[in-house]
DNA sequence: CGCGTCATTGACAACGCTTTCATTCAAGGA
DNA sequence: TCCTTGAATGAAAGCGTTGTCAATGACGCG
C-alpha cells in the first residue's frame, strides 16, 4: 500500500492539513514544522494521490489532444508540439485517434466516456454538422485546429491555408510560366484540400484561365496512390507550362518518383509542388517547392490556447492564425526562368 | 456543477448502491430497477467521475509511454502503434519525451510526480546505470522497449537487432560483393547504433575483413548531417565492392542524395543501405536496400506486454522478441550482380 | 494583570464513488 | 403458521485529498 498524507503526518507529529499545507507551498507554515515534514516526506517517499486530489480540486493537469489520424510526419509533429507545448504549461497530454477514416465521431465519444480531462484539442478533417454538434457538447474546455468555426464558441487555430497555397500558385503562374495546372487532391470534403483547390482556381482566374475538371484528382494523401497515378498518367500531363500540385508533399514525391521512373525530366517537361513541406520535401529529386505548414507550431499553439482558457473560463474565445510560409526549391523549374 | 451519482439514484427512486451495481454491470439487481437507472442516467447525461472512481479501483486506465525524442517517423509509428493497441485494450496512452539529448532521467521523475498512471512502457536509447536506477523504483508497472534488459524484472520487447543487420550485412557482402564497409552510426553510446556496428564487424570477420575505424563516423540520424558528411567524404568514398551502412534510412537518404548531386551512381560506384525501413526509403533515388524494423508493432506490443502485467502483476516477465527483416530494393547493387 | 491580535495548527466536512454488510420481503418447505 | 432461504436493495464506511473554521498559545498593549 502507497505511503499516504496520514503516513507522513504522523511521522512528523502533524495533522494532515499541515503537511497538505507544506506538500502546496502555503505561506502559513513555521519554518521549522515546514522541515521537518519534508524530511518525513522525503524519507517515506510521499507522493500526493493523484485521485484524491483530482477530485477535490476537480482537475487533473491532463489534456487531451484528438486527430483524425496518426499516419505520417503532418500528425506526428502536431502532436510533438503538443507535447513540448503541455510539459511546458504544466500538462499531460493524450492523444486520442479515429479509428479508420471515420469523422472524429466516435473519438469524441470516447473522451466524453470519462471525466479525467480538463480540456481537448480537436483537429478535424471534415467538418460536419455532426462533428459540430459533438464539439458544441463537449463538457470541457475546447480548441479546435485548422477547423474554419467562424465565430464559434471555442478558441481556436487555424492555417491560413488559402494565404500560402495562393502564394505558391503565384509564384507557380508568374514566376514559372504555368499554364496548366493538375490538381491532386485529398477526399473531396477534406477542409485542406477543399482549400487549396480554391486557391488554384483563384490564382488560374487572375489570368483568365481555369482548371480542367479532368486534370482533378482525389487520393489518399499517400505517397503510393500517387505514384501509381503519376504511372498511369504521367505522360498525359508532359508539357511546358504544366504543373503538377498535390495537396501534400508525399504525394507529389510520388509524382516525382513516377516522373524519374518514366524517364521525364522535373521540372524541364513538367512542374511539381507539393504542400506542407514535410522532411521528404528536401528529400526528392529534385528538391520540391512546396509550403510551409507549421505543423508543430500548430500543435503548440493549441494546447498553449487551451491551457490558457483552462485557466480562465470567462474570458472570451480567441482566434490563433499561423501563416504558412512559400518555400521555393527546384520542382517548380523557378531555376529556369530566372 | 455536474450530475453526480446521487442525482441518478434520487430520480430513479433508488440508493447510489444500485445506480453503481447498474454502471458497472452488476448481475445482482432486477431488470425493472436496471431499466429505470438506465433511464434516469441517459435524461441526467451522467458520466462517473473518473477521480471519484479512481480513488476507490486505485486505477485509470491511462498508461504512459517514454520516449527517448519525438522527431520522425521512427517514434511517431511506435506512438501510433501503442495508441491503437492501447484503445483496444481499454486504455489511454499519454506520451513522454525526454527534453533535449538527455537521457530519460528528467523524464521519469516527471512520471512519478503523480500517482496517475497505471504503468508505463519506457524506450530508452542508452541504458546507463542510472537509468537502470531509476527504472528499479518506479512504483508501478514498467515495460522496457529494445533495452536489452538480461533477466531484468521488467516485462520488454526487443527488437533482434543483431540479426536484422546481420542479414543486411550478409547480403550486402555474399549478394553484391561488398568489401569496405563504411558505417555512419549515431551516437557511439546508443544501444542500436552499438547493435549495427557490432553486426557489421561480425559479418566483415567472417570473410577475413574489419572495418577501418577511418571508416566509422558518429552523427545524430539527421537526413542533413549525413548529407553534410556525403558531401564532403563521398569522393573518398567511391569503388566498387565498397558500401554505405547507415544506421538509420534518413541518414542513407542523406548520402544518397549527395551522392546524386557529385554525381555518382548508386549502386554502381558505392552501394549504400539503411536501416529502419521508414517511409523514406521507398522515396529515394535509387530506392533503399534496409531493414524493415516493425515499429509500430514495438509499440503495439509494449503496450499489449504492459496492459497483461496491469491485470495480473504475479505473472513472471515476458520478453516479446520481434525480427527485423530484410528489404532488398535498388541501392545495394544486389540487381547488378544476379 | 487582563484582553485583543496574530501566527500556527488541528478537526472535520466534503468530493463522488465502490463495496461490505445488514435489511427487507416474497416464496417455499416443514 | 412459522422458519429458512435467497434475491434485491439500502446504509454506511472508507478511499486520500483540500479547505473551512475553530482552537491554541504567544505576545503586546492598556
């Protein structure tokens, strides 16, 4: 059995509400009592019942952090800066994810399944009325992530995806001559990808172009369903002032490997870019252009945010905006025309 | 406030006793009582306090997992293998990182802090004496992953390194005919750097060779250093029968790509082969010969090993030992040679 | 010398749950 | 009819904290 407050109590010849006292650093304690129940704590090697403590002070210095997946280097580094960010405001963090593709549903049932939580983070990647309605009944403090709740009542992050993936495209219609743009998507109702399609198409339009609806694809995210599509495909799409943009970089890598593999010169006879500017994108051949998504800053941002209405209930929802930044690499044949 | 048990018991007429029977599927109590409580719990939306509960069951249902860092795939797919199995087996994980370089130390102080947990599965990636230390009186379950603990008290799974690399090295020497080997580990002190090493000596001894410590070079598994190091050395580098052994794939990726870009061929002038079988190593140019290490199997089956323990602590230590294995692609040279 | 003040400490009531033990009541056997 | 039995339920004792309020005693002042 477990050295309890009772134990060390009367070790130091006290009552408990004085070594609760000093175990909570209250001022109101003589020095010497003070000593002498830290030796006894010390000496019994004491630790405060979590539980117990949990339940009178209705707390438990845990927070939860929910995402749709766990697949790849985008959740990963959310979730480390999640860490770091929760260890530095005095929290644990738990990660919950979907099962399966599934909507976030079934996740946040889950959490509701015990009261151990003081807030979550939730990233969704479709946001549905259900999803919403869930959200809306959290019984705890919520952040959601990337999610576009306008003028909802929770704090929340958000990318200002449309502000990089515009930007790319400029650069990608200006500075490297394309003309004709190949969009490959995630699901379609995924907010990311809903995101940047509109971006491509807003920047096409700045030049009294479009994009031909067959030049639209929607995978998986996944580097091997692109390269199978890029295998398939890939000569359909050579061209100058073609481009190639996938929603993420694993997929354009794939583009890339399929593009080596056929033997077409990147980005002489095609351009690529990707998005997020995961670890791969350095990694590739050539280097891509892609843009920057500050995917741990997100993570930390979330639950800096959630400690913070942790702390205060009352004060009113904020909105943290991260701005992605354009990384221009050799993919988009930038190199070319300069 | 929220809906305590109390508030059921008055609105279905009955003592908590028997709202507590009805939530935790007690046989004992009549269906027409059973169906009421039910009622009453769904109108009131009642959860259990999870402290409450705690404090009486003194447990959580959370486990923690430690990690020595969180950066890249290798931990991430550990993390997301525990999560899985830790829902499966009715837990919640929350994850720990040691800060910095450190070793874990900071780490498992951080856990004792609160009684919280239910047990924890630690990843170390030196096993010092102190933490050896630490491990011996942390007070409640502990899983040990790929420490190599001999006949230690904990539960562990390990990876048999040994015979991953063997195999590699096996094949690297027979297969393509390497004979200079040049290794490019981690830290000298990580245990599976110190693994990989001793395997490639091993198998160099077996055909009358040894790796020239001019050879042997220690960076930090970063895609960058190794591709920093690549640039420098790589002309040196250069010959037939001669191979890259990195230690892990990111690093392999890394000479590879300096490779490319002092344009070299891989695997005609230099093989080069990895370790790990991350996602990067299907995306290289050519792609990587390595070692699939079940990564998030490890973690999985951590958390599978701690979750048995926690439901019966008199059961002697397992050891769960999982293979590596051989994943010959294109940088070996194995296809010049058949 | 008596009394108010203040610093220090202790007693005890929550917190919301599980669990043991006692109680109630209906049915069945003698 | 009375007693035994067993199923269903309730009362109450913790579990280990925190926080409120009262008690104690030393000290200074009138």
């Amino acid at each position: 059995m477990a050295v309890s407050i009772l134990d060390v109590a009367k070790r130091a010849n006290v009552s408990i509400s004085t070594v609760s006292r000093v175990v909570n650093r209250s001022e109101l304690v003589n020095a010497k009592t003070r000593a002498r129940v830290e030796t006894a704590i010390n000496e019994l090697g004491y630790r405060p019942n979590a539980f117990a403590r949990g339940l009178m002070l209705r707390r438990s210095e845990i927070v939860g952090l929910v995402l749709p997946d766990l697949h790849g280097e985008f959740y990963s580094e959310i979730i480390r800066g999640a860490n770091i960010q929760a260890r530095e405001s005095g929290y644990n963090l738990v990660v919950f994810s979907a099962r399966d593709r599934d909507d976030s549903q079934p996740l946040l049932n889950a959490i509701q399944r015990r009261t151990l939580l003081d807030g979550i983070a939730v990233m969704v990647s479709e946001l549905t009325d259900r999803t919403q309605e869930v959200l809306a009944q959290v019984p705890m403090p919520v952040v959601v992530l990337d999610g576009d709740v306008n003028g909802g009542p929770h704090d929340n992050v958000v990318i200002n995806q449309r502000e990089g993936a515009v930007a790319l495209m400029r650069h990608v219609v200006h500075a490297c001559g394309a003309r004709r743009m190949l969009f490959i998507g995630g699901l379609e109702t995924n907010v990311d990808t809903i995101a940047r399609y509109e971006a491509c198409r807003q920047v096409l339009a700045e030049i009294g172009r479009d994009i031909d609806p067959a030049d639209v694809f929607h995978l998986d995210y996944e580097y091997e369903t692109a390269y199978n599509l890029g295998t398939q495909r890939i000569s359909d799409w050579i061209g100058d002032g073609n481009c190639v943009f996938a929603a993420n970089d694993e997929m354009a890598a794939g583009i890339l490997a399929a593009a080596n593999a056929a033997g077409i010169a990147v980005p002489q006879q095609l351009a690529v870019v990707g998005f997020d500017d995961t670890r791969v994108a350095r990694m590739t051949h050539p280097p891509l252009t892609t843009v920057r998504v500050p995917m741990s800053r997100m993570g930390a941002s979330a639950i800096e945010l959630l400690c913070e209405r942790i702390g205060d209930m009352e004060r009113p929802p904020r909105r943290v905006s991260l701005s992605p930044e354009l990384v221009i690499r050799e993919s988009c044949g930038h190199a070319l025309r300069v």
